[in-house]
C-alpha cells in the first residue's frame, strides 16, 4: 500500500501551535500567514495508529493505565528491526516528552554550577534546560564550511574538561547532520576519558535519508553504553508530538535507578492510555507508511535544495542528511537577525525558526520545516523568494 502526503490538512482552531500561536508568539495575524517552523509534520499518522485511537475513544473510559509489558516490548522489537539494538524491557524508562526528559536527567546528574556541553547552533531548548537547573553552559560551536557542518574535536576535549555532562544531539537538529560512526566514536572516547556523561537525543533517529546511516550511540561499546543515556520518542517519526510519547533507554542499572528515583520524587508516572495504544501501533503497524515517508521528506529535500540554488541564489541551503528541516544560510544579504524576522513576516507572510534562537553560530541562517505537502513548500519557498529580492 502506498501513502499520499499531498492531502492539505486544515490544522487552524485545533489548539495548534504551529498555526495557532503566531499572535502570542510573533505578533502577527492573518489567514494569509504561512508557519513552516515548529517541528512537527503536517500529515496524518498511519491508519493503524488513528483506528487505535478511536478504539480508545469509543471504549469511553479513560483511566489509569497500567501493564506496560506489551508497549516496552513494542519499543524494543522496533529498536532491534531498524537500528540493530537488542534492548532490555529493563531499560526502558518513559518520561513526558524528550524536552522533559532531557531536563530530568540535567536535573537528576548534576549538580548547581556544574558545567554542561552543548554544540551549537543546536536545539534551543537545551539552552533553557541547563540554566534553568542551575549549570552552565559550555559551547562546543560545530564547524562550517560554506557546506556542511562538523565537530570542533579539539575545542570539544577543552570543554569536557570543565564538564559534567554533554547532551548530543543525533541526527543533528537544526544543520541536518547524522553523525558518522568514526564521530560518534571519538566524541565518545573523549568523553569516557574525561568522566562525562552523554544525554544523547536521537528523537529524528528514524528519519535518515539515502546515503547515510544513524548510529545509536549506545551499540558503539559497552563502555559507552554505560555511559550513556539515549532519549528517543516515536513523536518526530510518527507525527505523535502532542501525545508527548518519548522513553529515557538507559543500559547503565546504576543511572536507571538514580533517574527513576527523580522520576518518582517528581509524581511523574505512566504514559496516558492514549499515548499507549498510539505508540504500539505506530511501532508494530507503521513501517510501511514510514518508508513511504521517507521518500517523501527526501523528495522534498530536493526540491528544495535544487529551488534555492535556481530562484534564491543569494541563500545557500545546507544538505539535509535527516530530519524534515533544513537550515538556511542567509548571510550574504547583510541583515541583523531581527531584520531578517521582520522582512520574512512582513513581505514574506513566512514564519521561520530564526537562527539566533539556537545559538551561536545560527545568526543570519533559518530553520524552514518542509514536513509538508510538496504544494505547500513550494509556496513558502516562493514566498521565501520574493521576499529576498525585494531587498
């Protein structure tokens, strides 16, 4: 069975972030308007998924759930056919959403003024999780050649030296780099020779396109394994965002039980009953509509690849290897961020992640979100245009 991802889906008035928030967010109102930045998709799940929330729904009641045996083991035979990954049911530990575990895990490991490593530009919510648990922040700025994005290995080994933890973030979110084994390898090497601990996010580990391959940090080694804690969810993959499904995978028994003490000490318990039935049909049913996806999503990357390079020249759009958003590099036209913001949403009627938000390294570059119906991209590509050259 093959899947369309061409159907436009009316998302306006659904409490929706991405379409209902420009007023609070940016200021700006209008049916005219185009949102192409929070990161989730606008298409439908698999059909299993949906049916296996009506299911729920109609059932009429919506207590609190338990046996969670058969949702592990739905993530683990998902983990072993398309990473390779033979899990513990054990070492599955759920949390509300990656942001949330991310910051439970900051929380759980460190301690106030302990230093903490992220590799900007990278996704801003990481930013807030440090500093608001009391640490700091310790940039490792990727390197960029006009073209592609890559570690700073000897800035990265000064920076773990004042560090507790690093959270890595793979694939990549937002320059689209899915982080070869040799990488992977020698960032974790430092890292066990300097006693600090990996967050590794690999929440758009399931959109990797031709070409590459995503490598959960956690098969490298069984030292680094040990050393780590991968946080994944089926929200990026599945289009599940709101149901805040994600899960903390932790080898290591003493870092389970630590993380599950702060888990408890927060009230933080199971997945909804909702969350639940979706994700087990997502991982037991979905396989086939995410191939279909993906080829979608890498159709889209193309075309906007080869669309910047013949109608936006000025720009340069940096190759996505993964995940469904590309970054732009819009340097060249001289503008001050918030410049750049200002011309996007008033000429354009375009709301973008803008660069600054992710740090270092991403003033003057765009986050556009081409999660969309080809149709759609290619008016807010046109839009994205027309605005440029009226500069």
């Amino acid at each position: 069975m093959s899947h369309s991802f061409d159907t436009i889906i009316e998302r306006r008035n659904t409490a929706c972030l991405k379409w209902d928030a420009l007023a609070s967010r940016y200021g700006v109102t209008g049916d005219d308007l185009l949102p192409m930045w929070v990161a989730d998709m606008d298409f439908r799940p698999p059909e299993a998924v949906m049916e296996a929330m009506v299911r729920r729904a109609t059932h009429g009641i919506y207590g609190y759930p338990a046996g969670l045996e058969a949702y592990h083991q739905a993530v683990g035979s998902w983990l072993r056919r398309r990473h390779g990954w033979e899990v513990q049911t054990d070492w599955i530990t759920s949390a509300p959403g990656v942001v949330a575990t991310v910051n439970l895990l900051i929380r759980t490991f460190t301690t106030r003024g302990d230093g903490v490593v992220v590799q900007p530009p990278v996704y801003y919510p990481f930013f807030s999780g440090v500093e608001e648990n009391g640490c700091r922040l310790l940039y490792n700025r990727l390197r960029f050649d006009g073209e592609r994005y890559t570690i700073d290995f000897e800035d990265l080994e000064e920076k773990l030296r004042q560090a507790k933890l690093l959270v890595l973030c793979s694939p990549h979110n937002p320059v689209g780099r899915v982080w070869t084994r040799e990488e992977l390898l020698r960032l974790g090497g430092l890292c066990v020779k300097h006693g600090v601990l990996v967050i590794s996010d690999e929440i758009h580990f399931d959109l990797v396109f031709s070409g590459h391959t995503h490598t959960v940090f956690a098969t490298l080694s069984e030292e680094f394994a040990q050393h780590c804690i991968v946080c994944t969810s089926p929200s990026k993959t599945f289009n599940l965002a709101g149901l805040k499904p994600a899960m903390a995978i932790i080898p290591s028994e003493r870092l389970r039980r630590d993380f599950r003490h702060t888990l408890r000490a927060c009230g933080i318990g199971n997945p909804n009953v909702f969350c639940l039935d979706a994700v087990k049909a997502a991982y037991e049913c979905g396989e086939p509509w995410l191939n279909d996806l993906l080829g979608y999503l890498e159709g889209n990357a193309g075309f906007l690849q080869r669309f910047v390079a013949e109608e936006i020249p000025q720009l340069c759009a940096v190759r996505s290897e993964g995940t469904f958003l590309a970054w732009l590099d819009c340097t060249s036209r001289g503008l001050a961020p918030k410049a750049l913001e200002q011309l996007l949403l008033t000429k354009a009627r375009l709301v973008l992640n803008q660069g600054y938000t992710f740090g270092p390294g991403g003033e003057g570059f765009v986050r556009v979100n081409f999660g969309c119906p080809r149709t759609v991209l290619e008016d807010g590509l046109s839009r994205l245009a027309r605005a440029v050259r009226s500069l």
